[in-house]
C-alpha cells in the first residue's frame, strides 16, 4: 500500500513538474500557443488530451504482451485515434459552442508527440496502475501548462479570467492576438529555467 | 507541343469539373454581389423568381443566403441574383432553383474561373493561412528542424512530396470509400492509418529504387508521421469539400509555406548562435520568441484576400 501511494505521488510530481510535457519536454506545443487565448479553452483542450492519455495509457499496458515489437507505432496510432475519436464525438456532442473554435486540434490529439512518447516510454513496460497514474500526472501537467499560459494571455489582454470581469479595461490588447502565444510561451519557459537555477543554486549553498 | 499541351491539359480540367444536367448550362460570379446563370429555355416572366432560388455557400450547406433581387433578362433566358453579403474570395454556390411547374428543384454549382480559385487556395495555404505561423501546427517538428538551413531545405522538400502525394491518396480514398458507406465517423482514424502506411511504404519503395534520394531524406519520412501539417491538411480539404485540383493546390501551398518557414527560421537561428543571449533564453525559449516575431509580421498577410 505504502509503495503504492509513493508511484502515485512520484507519477503526478513528474508529469506536473519534473518532466512537464510543455515547459520541460517541449513537445506538443501547437494547441500550446493556438488554443491558449482563454483559460476555457485551455482547459477543454486539457481535458481532452488528458482523457485520451489516461485511456490509451491504460489499453497500452493491458495489451502490451500482444502487440508485437515491429508494428507497435501502428498499433499505438490505431489506439490513440480510437480514443480521440470517442473525445471528439463527446465534446462535438456536449458542447457544441466550444467545440467549434477547437475542433481542429482535438482531431489533432492523435499526432502529439506526448501521447505517443509516453505509451512508448512508459505504458509500454509497466502494469496498468503506474501506467495510468503517469497518464493523470501527464495529462494534467500538459492541463496546467495549458491553462497557466492561457490565464495570463486572458488577463492581460482582456482583463477577465475564465470570462469573468476582473479589470474594467483591457490593459495589453496585444495578448489576445494569436502571435502572442509564442511570446507567452517563451517567456514562461525561460522563466522556469531561471527558477530551477536559483533553486539548484540555493540547494548547493545549503 | 505546348498547345497539345494545353489543349490536354483542359481536357483533364473539364472532366474533373462536376457534370451537371439541366436548364442551368452555365453560371459565373459576375460582380461584388452578383451571380449570373444562363438558362437553356427561358423563364417565365412573370413568376417573382426571387422565391423560388436558394443559394448556399459550399462549405455551409446548413446556412440559406439571403437573396435581395432576381432580375431576368428580356429574352428569359439569363437570370442575374443579388446577394446581400458580398461574394467570398474562394466563394463556390450552390444554387438552387425551382423552375419545374410541379416545383422540382434544379441545383448548380457557381463559381470563379478554376485557376483563380486554384491559386487563390495555393497563395492562402502558403502565406495568408500559413500553417507555422498563422495556424500554428507542426510546431514540433519546425522547432527540431530549424537548426541548420540544409536540415531545414531537406525537410521542407520530403514533407511538400510526402504531403502532395498523401492528400490526393486520402481525397481518393474520403470520396470513393468512406463517403459512399456513410463511414465518415472514422476519418480521424482512416486518415491516421493511410498516412502511416503511406510513409512506410515511401520509405520502403524509395530504399529499393532510388538509395541516394532515400539517403538524403529518410530520416525526415520518419519525423513526418508525427507531424500535425501532415494530419491537418486532409481534415482541411474534407471540411471545405475540396475536389481533386483544390486539394492538390491546398497540399502544395501548404507544402511550400512549411518549407518557407522552416527556411526563415534557420536563417535566424544560425545567426542567434553568435548572438549574446540572456541565460535563461538560450535554446528553446529564444526559438519561441523569434517565432514569435515572425508570426507577427505573417499577421500583416492576413489583409490580403482574393
């Protein structure tokens, strides 16, 4: 029970921090800088992707005695599209509004280069419990990434978070522009690095 | 030679254009609002034809136009509609008339010269809608094989051929297979699967028949299948209902804006390695912000519109 627990946390600390898919990875970044203008669509594009990780994550390790060693990028494509296509049927059907400005890139789920990384490095050689806890601490680091960009380029360009009022005026309307979201996202990057160096130089001293 | 040429050429244009049967023999886009059909017998004066025409964009087929005036010509037999809105740059209608005594409804498709919409798709693929910087896809790959500029030639060359030959592969298969059995559900899955295979198979083929072309791309067919260009390009041309020539011309402009982004970004990335970057920036980070950059300046294109 206790070693349990332990992959749990060390699962949802490495996806969440240690390995964030976006800032540290640096893989899929294109919903990254395109669907990022609101929060919400970060966070419905998140949810999407972090129901297809955990999904295929789990069909992955259940049959990974069975998938055969040569064709096993086919059959892992075969499998996230499945998944995709369920996910994209249920948002077409539940939120239709929403759905509409991000379409295209919940269809593109199935070439992220995170999902397909994780089933090979990960899913492909653990049982199912690590397997998908590693596609919940993946998911939702991609969710937080997502989200945590999407917060800053709502606020300071229109002023609201999650379509709420927060300020009256719209203080830099130039980060609701889409070029914008490469700037966001450049700039977080960096300033991770820059975290992780006074941390690591804190550490040394200590 | 070249007239032959030519002549050929038009033939393979016409029969790729819809055939169509009726009283409507042509229909052209003559003005800001206006659309022109020539009838084959002439129309009854003294109906209000204004009731009785329907006009659909193509992509929307869901949404009716509205439609201020129909004047018909004296001799009947030229109908000229005005719209509301003003025709759209790619603009293809679908026009509907009800001419028959018992109301049976005739449909015809109106739009621009072929090659004016082929290049106007062909121009907005490669610059206005550029995938890089307007779109923002493909961004993993853009940012792997932007380094070095022959890194960055070599790829945009594999990826406008394996892209041109997928789309026409994956057109074929959308409107011969997967449209007539009603399975248009499975596109995101059948689209994956062809363009995997269809990598594969390049690779394969290209080993055997031509080592030193193979040589020179076969790592980049690899990093090509997990590409979202690659995926995109057919979800584009099946939701816009592009035929054969349209998607060709999406696949290529789509093709040579990738190759051009990635030839942009290489050029300031060699630079950026003399350059005295802040810390923290060097790498990724700086790669974002000059992408950054450039998507602003691509902004500027999306003025244009044909």
């Amino acid at each position: 029970m206790d070693a349990h627990e332990h992959t749990v946390l060390e699962r949802l600390s490495n996806g969440l921090i240690k390995e964030n898919p976006i800032f540290k990875l640096a893989l899929s970044m294109c919903p990254a800088v395109a669907m990022t203008n609101t929060v919400r669509n970060g966070f419905l594009l998140g949810l999407a992707v972090l129901f297809v990780q955990v999904a295929s994550n789990v069909t992955v390790s259940v049959f990974r005695r069975f998938i055969h060693e040569r064709i096993r990028i086919p059959a892992y494509i075969i499998i996230i599209a499945t998944w995709v296509s369920v996910s994209d049927m249920t948002l077409a059907a539940y939120a239709p509004g929403f759905y509409k400005e991000i379409a295209l890139y919940v269809k593109l789920i199935v070439v992220f280069a995170i999902i397909i990384s994780r089933l090979e490095v990960f899913a492909s050689r653990n049982t199912v419990w690590p397997s998908f806890w590693d596609g919940m601490g993946m998911g939702l680091g991609f969710m937080f990434a997502l989200m945590l960009v999407g917060c800053l380029r709502e606020f300071l360009g229109a002023g609201t978070l999650w379509g709420v009022e927060i300020l009256p005026f719209k203080p830099f309307f130039f980060w609701s522009l889409p070029p914008a979201g490469f700037f966001a996202i450049g700039l977080i990057m960096a300033l991770f690095i820059w975290l992780e160096r006074r941390f690591n130089a804190w550490r040394a001293k200590r | 030679m070249t007239a032959r040429a030519t002549f050929l050429l038009l033939l393979v244009l016409l029969w790729a254009a819809p055939a169509q049967a009726g009283n409507i023999v042509a229909g052209e886009i003559t003005g800001e609002h206006e659309l022109t059909l020539a009838l084959a017998a002439p129309l009854d004066a003294a109906v209000d034809w204004r009731g009785r025409v329907g006009v659909v964009e193509r992509e929307n087929p869901d949404v009716p136009l509205t439609v201020t005036t129909a004047a018909l010509s004296p001799d009947g037999r030229e109908l000229v509609l005005t719209l509301a809105e003003p025709v759209s740059g790619q603009g293809a209608y679908a026009v509907t008339l009800r001419a028959g005594p018992d109301g049976a409804a005739e449909s015809f498709h109106v739009r621009k010269g072929v090659l004016a919409v082929l290049f106007s798709i062909l121009i907005s693929a490669a610059l206005i809608q550029n995938f890089v910087f307007s779109r923002y896809l493909g961004l993993c790959i853009f940012f792997g094989a932007s380094g070095r500029k022959e890194t960055a030639v070599g790829m945009g060359f594999s990826f406008s051929l394996v892209m041109t030959l997928s789309a026409v592969f994956v057109w074929a298969v959308y409107n011969f297979v997967l449209k007539p059995l009603h399975l248009q559900f499975l596109q995101v899955l059948t689209f994956v699967g062809i363009i995997a295979i269809f990598v594969q198979l390049l690779d394969t083929v290209l080993r055997k028949v031509n080592p030193f072309l193979f040589k020179k791309l076969g790592v980049y067919l690899v990093l090509i299948t997990t590409n979202c260009i690659i995926l995109a390009v057919p979800l584009i041309l099946v939701d816009n209902a592009y035929d054969l020539w349209e998607s060709l011309a999406l696949a290529l402009g789509s093709g040579a804006g990738f190759a051009l982004a990635l030839f942009l970004m290489a050029c300031v990335r060699e630079r950026l390695e003399l350059a005295d970057i802040p810390e923290p920036f060097r790498g990724l980070p700086i790669a974002f912000v000059v992408a950054g950059l450039f998507a602003l300046a691509f902004l500027g294109f999306s003025g244009m519109s044909f």
